[in-house]
C-alpha cells in the first residue's frame, strides 16, 4: 500500500494536478520503502510505485491505440525500481541524502536515452514550474533542479530519522530540515533574479491555431488537406486583426506541428494553399509540414520557411515518437500487433540542430529556435536551440490527437519549464488546443481555449547568449550517474563488512 501511495504522491505534483509540494514527499517515502531488507521486495515496491505514477500520467497514449499504456507503463515503472533498489545500496553511505537524490537523476539521465531512444515525460524537474524549486531552472537545468526535488525529499526523511534516533536526537532532525529549508530559500532567490535586458530588437510573431475537424484519437485530423484549410482561415484572421489595429502587424506567422498532412513541395494543392496565406499575410510562414522522405515509404516532421519563393529552410524533427510516429522493431512488432501497422510511412528523425535562419521582409535574418512538440522532453535538443544562436523560441506541436487528455497541459507545462531554463520567452502554436505565448520566467502571458480556432500577434525581445543551464544541466547527470555507480559499488562493500561484522 505505502507503494501505492508513494507513486500517487508523484503523480500529483504533475499536471493537471500541478501539487508541486508532493513530488519530495513521494521520494521521501519511495526512499523509506528501498530500505526493505530483500532486494526483490524493493524492486517490486519501486516498480509499484512506479505503475501508479506513470499509470495516472501517461494514461493518455490510450487514445492511439489500448495497447499502448500496458506496454509503456511497465517499461517505465522499471526505472523506478531501479532507483528504489539503488537507494537501498547507497543509504549505507555517510551523508546517503545527496547519494540517495543522486540516484534519481543517474536514472532520469539513462530513462531519456534508453530504450528506443528514451521516454523524458515524467522527470521530477518538470514538476517545478510553480514551485520554489523553479527557481534554480536557469542555474542547474531540469537535471540539476530534480537532483534539488528529490533531495529535499531524502532530507525531509532524514528528519524523520532523527525523531526515531536516541543520540543526537535534536541536532538529526534540526540539520536536514534547516538545509531543506535553505534549499527553498535559494530557489525563491533565483527565481526573483531579473532577466537580462535586450538591445538587440524585436520581432513580432502570429500564432495561428486553425482547430482540427476530427476527433481525438489518431484520425483527428480528418481528411486530406482539411487542416491546412483551417490554417489559411485563421491566417487570415490573424492578419484582419493586425491591420484593424487589434494586435501589431507580424514579421513572422507561426503554424503549428501538422498544419499541413502533405508535402507542399510535391502536391500542388498543399503548396497552392501555402502561397496563398504567405501572400495575403505577405511575410513569411514557418510551416509545420509532413515532408516525403528521405528514402522510400519514409517521411519527416518539419519546419519549413516559407515565402513567396516557397521553401527556403527547414528543420526536421530529432525526436520521434515511438510507436506513433515510427516504429521500432516493426517486423517482429508488426507479426505481434498488427495494428501498430496504423502508424503508416515511417518518420526519419532529423540529425541538424534546432535554429531556422530566415529572412524576413527588408533584408533582417532572424535565427529561430525551432522545437517541434516531443522534442520539448529532451534536454540536448532543447539545449542546441540556445547553444547554436537561436534569437527567439517558438513551439509547433500537435495535441489533437489527445485533446481531452491531461497531455496538453503536461506539454503545456514542460514548455514553461523550458522557457524558464533558457530565460526566454517561447511562442507556442498548436492545432487545436494551448497555443500562445509563455514570458522567460515561465509565466502565461497568453493561452488559447482548446478545441477552437485561435489567432494573436505577440511582439518578443531578440535575444542572444546561454544561460548556465545549458552546460550544468547535463554535467549534473555526468556527475550524477558516476557518483551512483560509485555509490552502488561503496553500498555493496560496506553491507559486506557490515555482515561479516555481524557473524564475528
């Protein structure tokens, strides 16, 4: 039952719930589980707790097909087994809080790469968007800020220790709660640090979120070319509203993931459709576009750049969807379910850095960070948008697919965490559902209703350099995952010179 409870602690402090405060209480507990004396008995606990927080959290993948969640759950609840079996090992150790919060940022560092790439949704920094916690997003990066998650947890257990211990009673449980209150205390400071003031211009986007005219579930978007229909409409309004002098006139319209099902490049009435948003907006569309190729039967999600020239840059997505948007493994996994054969022509990741380098009306190049939806859970491809001189930020996703879900607002969510490591602000279009525009400290500016057509111009600050989350964050895994390896093997001698202690 403990196990039970510690997985629904963690689940609340994600969206929709957003309980920030029970992410350190959930780790607090799974920490107490792992020290169990059988290892198979805390590998169960922690895959337990496991089932249940990413049972309520990625119930959603239930709208691509049912079979989804029973293979992806037990996949992901094994890493949190992983960790309850790793703190068991390191609460051996002096000061085993720092070990014990380690262990789940080596395990969120390995959980985003393996398997098949990696599944980040659910990492304890992504719980902080609210949360004093928040603050130390743009110093440590969502990894460094997990690490500050779960320790606050693994100190606020260690205060309980305290209460139970006979020596040093007052001292045991005072220290570990004064840290973790100078832990908060720090976050609160960070958060209040001012962003970097600007100099180098302004640019002015349009959102445009054209709806879709399906259902959620994987034929949402209805048939052929309708989307991209809805997105010549809402352009249109974009741009009534700009020259009524409702919002100021764009350099720039953005469109979302999927705005168009076609290449605009080989169908003719995509790209006729295309040329005539640009030319009534008369700037330039970056286009969310379902692109041919690389090879036979393959496709790829991009960003395109397009003006009245058509393409004239693009950027393929990095990080595919497994299972939705390609398939791994596809004969054998094709011989065994059939049905996954509904994920069609398989999309190729791309391998180039997410910045769009455009031209704008009059001459301006702007670079544009580019993020394309699932791409938003992965560190590195978050990252290089900043690091390879992306000057404003934009999201183009496609949530119609679980419209009704929890995942929009999870996605919506992760946005603001990475608006707040970057300490920029994020443009976010959508298809149907949180499309807007999120401020460098993370806080909604403008969100759209989901399930509606939705258009509006924001004018952002050009921006240039990194903040010290790009380089900490993924020294904080490096650091974290040999200092639990480290910690794993020290765990196992002392439990061995412990024993052999215990039979002298």
């Amino acid at each position: 039952m403990a196990s039970l409870v510690a997985g629904g602690l963690l689940a609340l402090a994600f969206q929709p719930f957003g309980l920030w405060f029970t992410a350190p209480l959930g780790v607090g507990l799974l920490c107490w589980l792992s020290r169990q004396a059988r290892v198979r008995r805390v590998l169960w606990s922690g895959f337990a707790a496991g089932l249940v927080m990413y049972g309520v959290t990625v119930s959603f993948e239930y709208v691509v097909d049912w079979w989804l969640p029973l293979l992806l759950v037990p996949v992901l609840a094994l890493w949190v087994g992983l960790i309850a079996t790793v703190q068991r090992l390191v609460q051996r150790l002096p000061l085993w809080p720092l070990w014990a919060a380690a262990a789940w940022t080596a395990v969120e560092a390995c959980a985003q790469r393996f398997p098949l790439g990696g599944f980040a949704w659910d990492r304890l920094g992504f719980s902080t968007a609210d949360a004093p916690f928040g603050g130390y997003l743009w110093v440590l990066g969502t990894a460094g800020t997990g690490f500050v998650v779960a320790v606050t947890g693994t100190l606020l257990l260690a205060a309980l220790d305290g209460l139970a211990g006979t020596r040093r009673r007052v001292g045991r449980v005072v220290t570990p709660l004064v840290v973790a209150a100078l832990v908060l205390a720090g976050g609160v400071v960070l958060r209040a640090v001012p962003v970097t003031a600007t100099d180098e211009g302004e640019v002015t986007i349009a959102v445009v979120q054209g709806d879709v005219d399906g259902s959620a579930g994987p034929h949402t978007m209805g048939y052929a070319r309708s989307v991209t229909d809805n997105h010549v409409s809402e352009t249109i309004m974009a741009m009534a509203r700009a020259r009524t002098g409702l919002d100021p006139m764009p350099d720039l319209v953005l469109w979302p993931e999927n705005s168009t099902d076609m290449d605009p490049n080989t169908d003719e009435q995509t790209r006729e459709l295309i040329g005539r948003a640009q030319s009534i907006a008369g700037v330039p569309i970056l286009v969310g576009a379902v692109t041919d190729g690389p090879g036979a039967d393959e496709r790829q999600t991009t960003a395109l750049w397009w003006t009245a020239a058509g393409e004239t840059d693009r950027y393929a997505k990095r990080n595919a969807v497994p299972f939705g948007e390609y398939t791994p493994m596809k004969d054998l996994v094709f011989a065994l379910v059939p049905m996954a054969r509904q994920v069609g022509r398989q999309t190729v990741p791309g391998t180039e850095p997410g910045v769009i380098d455009g031209e704008l009306n009059g001459g301006r190049v702007l670079s544009v960070g580019a993020i394309i939806c699932y791409e938003l859970a992965f560190d590195a491809t978050v990252y290089d948008t900043e690091r390879h001189g992306g000057q404003v930020m934009t999201v183009q996703s496609n949530n119609a697919t679980y419209d009704g879900t929890m995942q929009p607002l999870q996605q919506f969510s992760i946005t603001r965490i990475r608006a707040m490591e970057m300490r920029r602000e994020i443009v976010v279009s959508t298809t149907s559902s949180y499309s807007g525009l999120i401020g460098a400290r993370g806080e909604v500016i403008a969100r759209s209703t989901p399930g509606t057509a939705y258009a509006q111009s924001f004018t952002v600050p050009v921006r240039s350099g990194t903040t010290p989350a790009m380089t900490v964050g993924p020294l904080c895994e490096l650091v974290g995952v040999a200092l639990v390896a480290a910690g794993a093997v020290a765990g196992v001698i002392v439990g061995r010179a412990r024993r052999r202690e215990t039979d002298r």
